[in-house]
C-alpha cells in the first residue's frame, strides 16, 4: 500500500501547487506582446532560472543518464561541453539590440531575410516545439505508468497535460516564468538530494568510485585518444553539442532573450546560464556515475531506457520514489509550458498574421489565436505520444524535428547577430541546402545523430556562396555596429578592465 500511495500523494501535492501558482500568476493581457513576452522587467535571475528550467527536460533523468552508463566517458565529455555553446553564444548575442522589440526569433529571421524565411522559421519552431512536447508526454506516461494499479496512468498524464495547458495558454509568458521557477527550484531540490543518497548507497569514497570505474575500458581516457574513425565521431558530436545545443538556439530557448530588457541582460543571462548548466550536468555525470557503481543492469549491454529507468525506480523507497517521479514531472512541465507557449506565440504572430486575406490582425484576435493555438499543439503533441510505441521511437522523432529547427535557423541567425543582411533569396539557398545536407545523412551517411554542425556549416556556406556569387541590391551585405552596439561594447571593455583591476587589488 505504502509503496505506491506514498509517492502518489507527493505527486499529487505537487500538481495541486504547480497549478496554484499557474493559475494565480494568471496576468489580463491586454497586450499580444505582454503575452509573448511580458512586460521587459524580469529580473536576471528569473530568466536564468526559466531558460535553464526550459532547457533541462526530463531526458536528462530518463535517458541519459542510461545512455551515460553505457557510452561511459565519450558521452560525458560531449555533454561537458555544452556549457561552452551557452558561454560562446553570451559573446555575440549582446548584438540583439536591434532585435530585442521582436517578439520571436522567426520575426527577427523576417526583418532580415523577408517573409518566407520568417514562414519556414516559423514552421520549424513549431515542428520543434511540437516534438519536443511530444517526448516530454512520453516521459512523463513513463514515469507514472508504474502507479497503474492504483491510478492509470493515462488518467494522470491527462491531468497533467490539462494542467499545462491551462496556465501556459491562460497565463501567458508571465504564467510560465512562475512556474518554471517553482520547478526549477524543485528538481534541482530533489536532484541533489538524490545524488547524495546514491553516492550514500555506493558504501565507497569518491576516490574508490573513480579508481573501480578507471579499469572500465569505456571510461578510459587513453581509449578515445587513438586517431580512428571513433574519434573524428567525438570531435563531430563534441562541436555538435557544444555550438548548437548549448547555444539555446532553438525558440523555446532563445525566447527568454525578447524578454529581457537590454542586450546587457541578454549577455549576462546566457553567460550565467552556462556557468549554472556546467554544475548541474556535473550532478547528472555523477549520478549516472553513482548508479553505474550501484546497479548491474548498467554494466552490461546496452538495455533499453524504459528498463534501466524502471530497474532503477524499483529499488528507491516509496518516499524517494515519489521525489524522483516529481522531478522527472518538474524537468517535463517546465519544458512542455515553454514550448507550448512559443509554439502559440509563433502561430498567432508569424503564422496566421501572414495569411493572405488577413489584412487586420489586432491584439484581441492575436491573443485568442495563440491560446487556442497553444491548446490544439498541446493536444495533438499527447495523441503524438500515445500513438508512437515507445520512448526510442518517440525520441527519433525528436531527433528530426530538432535537426531540422538548426538547419534552417541556426545560421541565418548567427550571421544575423553577426551583421550580416541578405535577401530572401540568398536565405532560402542556404535553408535549402541544409536541410538537403541533414537528409543525405539521414538516408546516405549516417555516420553519427549529431551532425547538425555539418549542416549549419553548408547552410552558412551556401548562404555567403549565394550572396558573393549572385546579383545583390545595395542594401544587403555586411553592416557595422550601430550607435548602441558600438556604446555597448566599449561598456563592456571598461567593464572588463574594471573588474581586472579589482582582481589584480
């Protein structure tokens, strides 16, 4: 009885709380862009703790922690790396001054490129949000199912669902931010409490940890030195991670850029949250470090993350066992409200506003189209999840959605960032030839998941390829600072000298 009502009424303490607080962080937007973004006067910390919260789903936990344990040190040190995407990305987006009146990266995409980049942009951010949704769901069925026998588990993932969806349409940005930091500050709670008790269960010193998991081929350093194929894989996967998927590139992360209020605080939130996103995957190494050295069942071939994750549920107390399901919840929810709102923002604002025939859009409509929005793309994602057959299954459908928002984004963003303006032409060019170069892998190559850096780089190329190469108006080409960037970055070099000083003291 303990074993499941225990945890049952933890989870259900904390859905109670999440829809408190969502229900009553719910502002009267009278504004679109109140919605989308808010009112420009979150603080730096807030928008640290949302994009983090956003950016931790709960993958973390369900699967890579097993996929930790089976790849050993490859893995690890690819995952070490994504802080320096974030810290690299921190030194280029303080240029986001021009764009900070924007309220989604498709528009920004749009004032440079022209209205069909910004549509494909568009559609790539919801395919995104979409597929990420979709994943999220699955873990969170897979994380209650083992509750069926008291409640089944799709009555609790209905719930939830409809408890995300309530306040992340309802609620806006404002509504989302709240909760993020009720389950940012939650997880993170119950993470660090569980890496103490799975250190705690080893019964060995860290020293004996990392001495007995040091004669494990797979955690050998010196076995990834060899030059071979397998370490031109590594270096693939290391520049993948490190300059894509720490960048926060993708909407739902680079949304929490429109919110702030100055390219300072821009440059200061993503420079924070890599610092922060350094600590916090140092926690998920050790424990799937903690938990390698526990449980057999990591140590063999490699077992399906439904398994390990259900093996390693199974032998936690009930009252651990309700805190590990409450994290996995928190890590899902924060990602899931944070893609269902972009996706809405970015169907009412770039989708449906450039339908033709939509001569005037105003606010009201606007505001009612992103909420349906966000209810419809919340529903659909759940019948997605339920349809597909398992976690892997659903997890290469990720895969490609999110392959698929870097090809077509991430470059003309950066070159953006960087002062580059082009025509719509030269834009869909370099899309084009990104998405061509991401379905040759697909299909031809395959010689790794994480090839997107590949991509990007025939998209960038193909872009300057087709500006160099082809007529162009006089307007586009490279520009230089503007009068704030310029303020800006002798700010920041004062800044800097300043602070070397006080250290230097």
């Amino acid at each position: 009885m303990l074993q499941y009502d225990i945890p049952l009424l933890i989870v259900a303490v904390f859905l109670i709380l999440n829809l408190i607080i969502g229900l009553y962080s719910i502002r009267r937007n009278t504004t679109f862009q109140a919605y989308a973004v808010g009112n420009k006067r979150f603080s730096t910390a807030a928008l640290v703790v949302t994009l983090l919260a956003t950016f931790l789903n709960g993958a973390f936990l369900v699967q890579y922690i097993p996929q930790m344990c089976h790849y050993g040190l490859q893995l690890m040190i690819i995952w070490l790396m994504v802080p320096f995407g974030g810290w690299l990305m921190s030194q280029i987006i303080w240029r986001m001054g021009p764009f900070l009146q924007h309220l989604s990266i498709a528009e920004t995409i749009g004032s440079v490129y022209g209205k069909i980049p910004r549509v494909m942009v568009a559609l790539a951010s919801i395919a995104y949000a979409i597929g990420m949704v979709t994943n999220q769901i699955k873990i969170i069925f897979l994380s209650v199912d083992m509750y069926s026998d008291v409640v089944p588990a799709r009555i609790i993932m209905v719930i939830i669902i409809l408890i995300v969806i309530s306040y992340a349409a309802l609620g806006g940005i404002y509504a989302v931010t709240m909760t993020d930091i009720f389950q940012f500050l939650a997880f993170m709670t119950i993470i660090i409490l569980l890496c103490k008790l799975m250190y705690l269960s080893t019964e060995l010193s860290i020293v004996e940890i990392i001495t007995s998991i040091h004669r494990i081929e797979k955690f050998q350093l010196s076995n990834l030195l060899h030059f071979n194929k397998r370490l031109l894989r590594l270096m693939i996967d290391i520049v993948s991670f490190g300059l894509l998927i720490g960048a926060y590139i993708p909407a739902p992360y680079m949304q929490r850029a429109y919110m702030a209020s100055s390219p300072f605080q821009v440059q200061r939130v993503f420079r924070y949250s890599s610092f922060v996103s350094l600590c916090i995957i140092l926690i998920i190494i050790l424990m799937s470090l903690f938990i390698f050295t526990i449980h057999p069942i990591s140590k063999g071939v490699r077992w399906p993350y439904e398994e390990v994750f259900l093996y390693i549920m199974a032998h936690l107390s009930p009252f651990y066992k309700g805190l590990m399901t409450v994290a996995i919840l928190g890590m899902c929810m924060s990602t899931i409200d944070s893609c269902l709102h972009v996706a809405a923002v970015t169907m009412a604002h770039d989708i449906i506003e450039h339908i033709p025939g939509i001569k005037c859009f105003s606010d009201v409509r606007k505001l009612i189209a992103a909420k349906c929005s966000a209810i419809v793309i919340g529903l659909l994602a759940a019948v997605s999840a339920i349809c597909k057959t398992n976690l892997f299954d659903v997890s290469r459908f990720v895969i490609y959605f999110y392959q698929f928002f870097h090809v077509v984004v991430a470059a003309p963003f950066i070159l953006a960032l960087l002062g580059f303006r082009g025509t719509s032409r030269t834009a869909l060019i370099g899309m084009a030839t990104g998405i061509l170069t991401v379905i040759s892998y697909w299909y031809i190559w395959i010689s790794t998941i994480y090839t997107e850096v590949l991509c990007v780089l025939a998209n960038g190329l193909a872009m300057m390829a087709a500006h160099y190469l082809l007529p162009q108006p006089s307007h586009t080409g490279w520009i230089g600072l503007n009068s704030q960037q310029k303020r800006m970055r002798q700010f920041m070099s004062v800044y800097k000298k300043h602070k070397k000083n006080i250290d230097i003291e």
